[in-house]
C-alpha cells in the first residue's frame, strides 16, 4: 500500500493542511458548498477536540493550520471531516436544483470512487491531506501568510481581508471571522 511521506506524527501539534477536492473541480465557488465546510468545521471545533488557527476555502480546496485539543487525534478528527464533508456534499449535490454542474460534479466523483480501491462508489477528497507541522515561528508565520494571501494569488479580492471564506479577518482587522479561531 502507497503510503505518503507527509504523515501526522505530532498528534497535538499544529499543522498546516490542505484539502484537495478531485481533479480540483472548483466546487467551492458556490457558497452552498463552502457553508458545508465552514459548518463542519465549526462542528469538528465544538465536538471533536479541533483548534483551527488559521483557514482558507478556494474555489476547489481548503488550507488549514490546525491542532487537536488534549485527548483528540488530528488525524482521526481531519479523516472525519473529510468523510462527512463529502457525505454532506453528495447529498446536497443529489438534492439541489441549483447546481448547473450538477451531473458532471457527480459523474466526475463517481467516477473517482470507482477507481480508487479505498471507496466503493463515490470520492470527494484526494486522499493525502500533505500536513506539515509548523514547530517554530518563521513556518508558521510563512504558512499563515500564504494561506490568508491565495484569494489574493487567484484574483479573488484586493486585500485578504476581502474574502469571507478565510480567518484574514480575524488576524488583520481584529474582526471576528465565520469560525472561532484559536489564535497562535
């Protein structure tokens, strides 16, 4: 079995992480699926034992600087988050008529599932979430400030601050952002 180098090794440390939706289909541009991460996130904060220190949603993956609180796994609680995600993403997706890309998004994550040996039928996520623990000041600042600067990178917004779907807000307005954040 492939086994990534970029493991969870530090279980309580804080880690930068990115989410990948398959073939980076851009998903998230629409606010009914960036709300379901938010929402799950701010489950994953209030009922699995995650500090989010930092986050960013683009248009088809999600950066992260996370920790798990004593008593909690990172990985146990990022593996989770990833399966309901894409559990909730699926049934949004089969229940709305909103979606124009609808059945090519379907199509295209069916598709993944059944060439992945790991699902039976449907894959959201690529597997590996690429964690890179941020154990001294210098990566953690160069990791904050290229996950708060990507809407910025992608022409999304003038100034971090701008885009909703990110803790800019909350580092550099003093203003409270759609998660509670557990600042570093």
């Amino acid at each position: 079995m492939f086994r990534s180098g970029y493991q969870i090794r530090n279980q309580q440390g804080i880690h930068f992480v990115t989410c990948t939706v398959i073939q980076w289909a851009d998903i998230f541009s629409r606010p009914l699926f960036a709300d379901i991460i938010v929402e799950s996130l701010k489950f994953c904060i209030q009922e699995k034992g995650l500090n989010v220190h930092a986050w960013v949603i683009m248009s088809n993956h999600i950066h992260l600087v996370v920790s798990a609180r004593e008593g909690f796994l990172l990985s146990d609680i990022l593996r989770d988050f990833k399966k309901f995600t894409a559990g909730k993403i699926r049934k949004t997706l089969n229940e709305t008529k909103e979606e124009s890309r609808k059945s090519w998004l379907l199509w295209l994550f069916k598709s993944a599932g059944k060439e992945n040996t790991r699902n039976e039928e449907f894959q959201f996520w690529i597997q590996d979430n690429h964690p890179i623990e941020l154990n001294n000041y210098e990566r953690k600042k160069q990791k904050m400030n290229y996950l708060h600067m990507n809407p910025v990178r992608a022409g999304l917004v003038w100034e971090p601050c701008q885009y909703r779907y990110s803790s800019a807000c909350d580092y550099m307005d003093n203003r409270k952002g759609l998660i509670d954040i557990s600042f570093i």
